[in-house]
C-alpha cells in the first residue's frame, strides 16, 4: 500500500552531490510533502530594503529539501515526479535585482533593488502601483544526483534536473527523470509564486513553499534529460485576456531576447509609469518570452509577450 511521508526544511543540501545520504526512503508509488526554503534561505522579511540585496552576500546554492531515494530506482530508468500540489508557505514573496546578474547587463541596472509581494490573499502577487500578478506555484529546482562525483552548483539546469525555472511544472503535471545512479537521490527547493517564461531578471516570486509529489518508476526507458506531461489548460494570465507584445529580430537569439526585453521596459515605462526596475521586475514574474521564428535565416524572431490582466 502507498505511504504519504513529510520532509521538513529543518536540514537542507545547497549542491548536487551523490555522496549525501537519504533524507528518506520511499516506494515507488509513494507521496512526500516536502517543506521548501526559498532561494535566499529565509534571509528576507517583509520589512527589508534595496541595501538587503547586496547585504545576502554571494550566493551559496539553492536550499534543497532531500535527498530522497526511490527503492528500485536504477541508472537508465525514469523517474516520474507527478506534482500534486505547491502552495506558499508565507505570506510574502520577493523579486530582487542583483546588479551582474539577468538577461540585462550591469551597465543597465546598476543599482540592488527589492519588490516585496503580497501573497496573503492566495490567489495573486500584488505590489504597488495596483499591479497583481496571478499566482500559479511550481518548484523551480527538482532533480536527482548526477553519476559524477563530488559537489556541483544548483544554478545551471543539467542532465538531471535542477534549476530548470519551468514555470509550466505546476501542479498537475508529471516530470519525468533520467536516473543516474542507483536510488535516483532526488531533491526539491526554490518554489516560485509567480514566473514569466525566461525569469529575465535571475529572480521570479521568489517564495516559502510546500510542495506534494507523487513518485513512480518506470525501468529501462532510458531518457537522456527531463521531459514532462501537462494534465490539461494551464493557470496562466496569457491564457485568459489580452496581451501587449513586443518583439526583436537577429542573428543572436539571446540578443534578440534582451532587446525584446529592452523594448517591453521601455513601454512599461512610458505608458504604465513604472520605473526602469519595476519594469524589469514586473518582466521576470509576468512577460513570457517566445522563439516566434527560427528558419529565415540570417535573422530570428524572439517576442515578449505581456499579460494585461496583471494591471488591476
């Protein structure tokens, strides 16, 4: 018979590391809630300030709940991970500008900055100037230990997972897993109220979460990174009203993303009235990036694309 088990956020890992022993044992077909920190280990409250940005210090690794071994779980078998549920585990939320980081460069946000959101009401994000983004949560870090030894970094998405900030693993939605070593080891952290697609500015709605997954086994499939199934229509403001777009062409596709990005600042700017970091903010949580066009070369078409929902 199938278990329900609780992993607390009492003790945490911050690498990707096979060496670490187990949190938890589980069965195939088993349900953990797993209790998240977000991505700055509780350093934030709803009072801190711009200075609080630079005042965290370097980053030292998301805080993973786990590791958890699956028996059976062999290399060259599949881990399902079907998300149950994510909820926020606070009240608050945040979304940070850490100068050096983003799809933007430094020269162009120089300056720390803060937004703190309210997620009190459990259904938006909301902060000033009568914005609220609908909240639709998903753990942005989920994976198993990669077949290489020693520690690696939680920031790159890898083979096996990890920071791969696909805001579409909500719940409802099964990921699937490459195993790479006998037990799987796997691990979840950095949940996210809200995200646009591209997380442009390096940080989402950052949040406290708690997280339920159901864990399956599928042997000998032999994937060679995640996929996933979504159950059906997904929570997203894109998807219910109109949107504003902009869009950017070139041979770079990472360029033309930023320049797309450039442009829906510049209009947040002028027709909304947000400042040049509330925009960038507002871009990370709430603007989905697309590749439009990919085959008419030499130039590309990235678009951006804004839902007008988020203004109450």
């Amino acid at each position: 018979m199938a278990s329900t088990h609780h992993l607390d956020r009492e003790t945490v890992h911050r690498e990707w590391n096979n060496a670490l022993p187990p949190r938890l044992t589980i069965d195939p077909g088993d349900t953990v809630v797993f209790d998240t920190r977000d991505a700055a280990d509780g350093y934030y409250s709803p009072a801190s300030s711009h200075a609080d940005v630079i005042g965290r210090g370097p980053f030292r690794g998301h805080p993973l709940t786990g590791p958890v071994s699956v028996r059976g779980a062999r290399r060259g078998d599949v881990l399902s991970v079907e998300i149950l549920a994510v909820k926020p585990a606070a009240t608050f939320g945040w979304t940070a500008i850490r100068p050096g980081r983003g799809l933007l460069p430094e020269a162009e946000f120089p300056k720390p900055f803060l937004t703190i959101w309210d997620l009190s009401d459990g259904t938006h994000a909301r902060m000033g100037r009568d914005i609220k983004v609908p909240i639709a949560p998903f753990p942005g870090v989920m994976g198993v230990a990669l077949d290489e030894p020693g520690g690696h970094s939680t920031m790159p998405p890898r083979k096996n997972g990890g920071n791969m900030d696909i805001k579409q693993l909500v719940a409802g939605t099964t990921l699937s897993l490459p195993v790479w070593v006998d037990g799987a080891l796997f691990s979840v952290g950095d949940a996210h109220a809200a995200q646009g697609d591209g997380e442009v500015c390096v940080t989402a709605v950052e949040m406290m979460g708690r997280v339920t997954l159901r864990f399956g086994l599928e042997s000998g499939r032999g994937i060679r990174e995640p996929q996933f199934k979504t159950r059906g229509p997904l929570p997203f403001a894109f998807e219910r009203g109109p949107c504003f777009a902009t869009t950017a062409h070139g041979p770079d596709l990472f360029a033309d993303a930023q320049q797309a990005i450039r442009y829906m600042i510049e209009h947040l700017v002028e027709e909304r009235g947000l400042s040049r970091e509330e925009a960038y903010i507002l871009c990370s949580v709430a603007v989905d990036l697309k590749i439009s066009e990919i085959v008419d070369a030499p130039n590309w078409i990235v678009s951006a694309f804004l839902p007008e929902a988020v203004f109450a």
